[in-house]
C-alpha cells in the first residue's frame, strides 16, 4: 500500500466516525430544536434580516471592524463557494438525486442553527481592540465557562482551544485544498494547464488578499460574493430555461429518491435512500456551515452592540447557500443527464482480466486503454469500470466502482487499476471505461450539455471566484484560531503555511471523488463534534437575547436609524 492509499484508508477511517447515522440525526435534531425554541427564525431573517442587510440599522459608533453588509460577505464567501459547484456534483454522484431534498431539509433547519450560534459568539466575543473584535464558537465557551463557574475558568479556555486545532483542521482542508483542488482539476481538464501552475496563482491572489486582514476580507468579499452569485445564478437559470420540460421530473425524482432506492444507470451505479441522506446532509453542512461554527469567526467583526440582530442576519446564509445556489446546481446536473452519463471509451475485442493482487484483494489487469470517444487520453486523467461483487449497501445492489488512472509509456496509454476487497473475485459488468468527473468538473460537463464551451468558460471562471473568495475567508477563521492559540505572532508564520497548502493540494494525491470527500468530510466533522455540544450548552442564553430582541422589534422599539443605504455605499463599507 503506498503512501497516499494509507493516508486515505486513515482518511475513510476518520470519517466513518465523524459522519455516523447518528451525528447526522443529532444535528438535524439540533435545528428543529432550535426552529421550534426560537419560534421559526427563519421567518425573521428572511424579512428583518433584509432590513439589517440594506444598511438601516448600521450605526458606525458600534464596536466593530465592518458593517452588517461586509460580514454577511465574508461569511457567505466561505460558504458560497466550491461546495456549491463541487459539493452538490459530488453530493449527486455518490448519493444520486434524493442527496438534493435532504440538503433542502438542512438548509431550512441551518438557519435556526446559524441564528444561534452566531447570536452566541456575538454576545461573547472579545471587543478589548474595538476596531479589531474576536470571536466564535472559542470565546463562548472560554468567557461563558469562566462567568457560570469562575474555578472551571481553565477547563472553558482548553475546550476553546481544542476547538481552535479543529477549526485550523477544517481551514486547511474544506476550506482551502478542497477549493484549490478543484480549481487545478477543472483548469487543466478545459485548459490543459497544469494544476500545480494554478496552485502558485491562487496562492499568489490569496496570499496578496490575506496580508490586508479582516478590513480588506471584508472589501474584497463585498465586492465579490454579489458579482459572482449573480454571474452563476444567470448560468444557471440560462440552463433551466434551456431545460425546462425536464425539471417537472426532475423535481419528482429528487423528492422520490429522498426515500427510496434508485436503480442504476450507466455511470450512476445505484443509491439507497439512506445513502442520500447521508450525503445530503454532509455536502449541505459542508456548503452552508451550519453547527460548524466558522461563520460565527466572520460575524463577531461586525459593528453591531445587539447580537440577535447579527444573528438575524446570519440565517439567511443556509438560505441563499443551500436553498437557492446549490439548488440552481443540483438541477442543472440533474436536468442536463451527466450524472448518469454513458462511458467514453469501450474495450472492444477483449476485456482486461481479473486478477488476485493480494489475499482477498483484486484488481484489473494492466492494458492499453481503449480509444477515447470524442477526446484523447491525458497522463493522470481519472477512469472507472463498473464491476458485480458482493453487496454494496451504498448502491442497494451488487454494483460497485473500481477507479483507475492513465499512465502514459511512449506513444500508449495504460490504465493503473486500483484494488477491490473481497472474499471471491469480482466480475466486470461490462466493457465500458468512464470517465471521473469530480466536483466541479461534473457540474462544467452539466452546464456544457446544454450550451457547449458554457461550462469550459462559466464554471471555470466561477471556480476561480469561488476557490478565492473561500479561501480567503476560512484563512480568516484560521487566524482567529491561530490568535486565541499563540496570539498576533503567530498569523504570519500560519498564513505562510496556508498559502503553502493551496500549493500542495494541487500536486495530483486526489485523483477521485471519494478521496476528495474524505479529506473535505474530515475538516467538518471535527468542528462539528466540539461546536454543536457548545451551542446546545448555552444555547438558552441565546435563545434569551434573541426573543428579547424579537419582542423590542414587535413593540416598535428596534426602529431603524436611517433609511436603506445604497448597495455601493454597503459594499465599499461607507456608512455616513
């Protein structure tokens, strides 16, 4: 077993733990704990919340370093990202079309979480540096602990901590090389520019970003996160017209496959009702951040002295997030077929054999690969054969996947077949060879379907924004980490190291979807396992500040200081 295939065993390992049946439920539970607590707050950050957004309770005497507007921004730019282009892909892919109404049900649930606990983090955040504030999910249970208890002062400051490492786990995994990876993959897959050469830009575009701290993240995500919500939406919606008379049926089927199996076809080989919760509920809570506690890092720089009102505000992310960007994904993948796509290459006069690599362990054998329909072979592109073996319970059949890779020796082109466990040898369902489209790449190949180069062009050029804006945003929430844990001279060293890691990931260790869910599964889950039991503990606290609030607003007292102010005024941070 070579280096990768053990990294990505221990990987497989992690996440089997971190995303048991069983952490999904709690979380759900957890969100209509908090809708039913709260009295549906998602009713409130859909109406006041807008208010909030237009800048008509913007006051620039209130502690903090950007208005309601900019943190909104940045928070949305580390969720709108590559999750909602890649994640939803990889979401259908493994999941099939039922993944898509379970991450409808998260995000609506989300946005009592969101509420919470960025109504939590602004209550405890730390305004010593008023122009500077720090906070999340650390500050809460370190200040919360120390003024229950004042002797467990220590323990509350070494959970936060913990919390801390499991956030810098998450920067540098979800939030950075999972974006830097599918941006190097669909660049070169359109392009043929090597992925490392996009690793050094993006490092480069992030690195310049970052130096500026959280007033310039805060700028640039103004500026970028409504330009490039726009830009993708009218993509897509430009696909869904194009497509209309699919999306009746394609509606029905995301519903219907939501709780029961669907049947496999071509490259889709089966899934189970259960599996697409799962990856419902893992690439939603991936997208949006909801319980993960990260968006809560950006909000505690808002100017604001009323935290309901910012934690308002934060709920509307799920939505925009998940209701509204991933779903626009999720059907254009759906309606454009590519999910269940035909293979590109057929092995013709023979099939390779199976053979025996190991006790128990089989693979196919090494051969030439076959011609490629309608394109040419590259070195390191990514295959799959489907092959019959013993049950699978994620397909809900015998079906599974065995991946591959071209290598290239002199003029011809070799298929590296991985390797299959199981206790008698597999057979190949046929002789067909698919092509791996991961994360993005499989929602460009949607969008090329219905207008050829729209996915090339579009997808692309929003992978870029996208992969930016994120990065930028989650090396924030690192250094938020970084200064609860080792203070202001620990940032540069840390942002060296971020910008090293975008580099990294685009080396070409990920070759496939599961090896990318695995290492963007593993930053969520950990923030997940310490951030939700720290919203529930104190989450009376908040549910307290947010109903005094509600009931300030309903009584005419929470009136507005001015009138909305002008989307540029709010994007450039002006507030006279």
């Amino acid at each position: 077993m070579t280096f990768g295939q053990r990294v990505n065993s221990w990987l497989e390992s992690a996440n089997a733990f971190l995303w048991h049946d069983y952490v999904l439920v709690i979380l759900l539970g957890t969100g209509v704990l908090f809708t039913l607590w709260s009295g549906f707050s998602q009713y409130r950050a859909l109406t006041h919340g807008g208010a909030v957004l237009s800048g008509k309770y913007n006051n620039p005497n209130d502690p903090g370093a950007v208005n309601h507007f900019q943190a909104l921004s940045m928070a949305l730019s580390a969720t709108v990202g590559l999750g909602n282009i890649g994640g939803v892909a990889l979401a259908i892919a493994l999941g099939g079309p039922g993944a898509v109404f379970w991450m409808w049900v998260v995000g609506f649930f989300g946005m009592a979480i969101k509420t919470t606990e960025v109504t939590l983090s602004m209550m405890y955040r730390n305004t010593d540096d008023k122009d500077n504030p720090h906070g999340g999910p650390m500050w809460v249970v370190s200040k919360g602990v120390a003024a229950l208890k004042p002797s467990l002062a220590p323990l509350g400051k070494f959970i936060g901590g913990v919390f801390c490492i499991t956030l810098l786990i998450s920067a540098v995994t979800g939030g950075n090389m999972f974006q830097a990876w599918n941006v190097g993959t669909i660049t070169q897959e359109y392009f043929n520019v090597p992925s490392i050469a996009s690793g050094i830009i993006l490092a480069t575009i992030v690195g310049m970003t970052i130096i500026g701290g959280v007033k310039r993240i805060g700028s640039v995500a103004g500026k970028l996160v409504p330009s490039m919500c726009f830009m993708y939406l009218a993509a897509g919606i430009y696909v869904l017209v194009v497509n209309y008379a699919a999306v009746p049926e394609t509606l029905k089927l995301i519903v219907v496959a939501a709780f029961s199996s669907v049947d496999a076809q071509d490259a889709f080989i089966g899934g189970t009702a259960g599996y697409a919760f799962m990856w419902g509920m893992k690439r939603a809570l991936f997208s949006n951040e909801a319980g993960q506690g990260s968006s809560p890092v950006a909000h505690s720089a808002a100017k604001t002295d009323e935290p309901a009102r910012e934690g308002i505000l934060a709920g509307l992310e799920p939505f925009i997030d998940t209701i509204v960007v991933c779903t626009i994904t999720a059907l254009v993948i759906l309606t454009s077929g590519v999910w269940q796509r035909q293979a590109e290459a057929h092995y013709i006069d023979y099939a390779p054999a199976v053979v025996e690599a190991s006790p128990n362990a089989w693979t196919l054998e090494r051969a030439p690969a076959p011609e490629r329909i309608d394109a040419t072979w590259r070195s390191g592109d990514g295959v799959f054969a489907i092959i019959e073996s013993h049950p699978n319970e994620i397909t809900g059949n015998n079906k599974h996947r065995l991946d591959g890779a071209l290598v290239q020796q002199g003029r011809t082109f070799y298929i590296e077949w991985g390797i299959h466990r199981s206790d008698s040898a597999p057979t190949l369902v046929d002789q067909g060879i698919y092509v791996t489209y991961a994360g993005a790449t499989l929602t460009a190949k949607a969008f090329d379907v219905a207008k050829p180069g729209l996915g090339m062009w579009m997808v692309t050029i929003a992978a870029w924004l996208f992969a930016v804006s994120t990065m930028i945003s989650w090396s924030y929430y690192g250094e938020q980490a970084m200064i609860y844990l080792g203070g202001e001279k620990s940032v540069t060293p840390y942002k060296f190291v971020y910008c090293l890691l975008i580099i990294v990931a685009t080396l070409g260790f990920i070759t496939t979807p599961t090896e990318l869910d695995n290492l963007a599964g593993l930053g969520t889950g950990v923030t997940l396992f310490l951030n939700i039991p720290i919203t529930l503990f104190f989450a009376y606290q908040a549910m307290r500040v947010y109903k005094n609030y509600v009931a300030r607003l309903k009584s005419g007292e929470m009136l507005p200081d001015h009138e909305s102010r002008s989307w540029r005024d709010l994007m450039r941070g002006r507030e006279d």
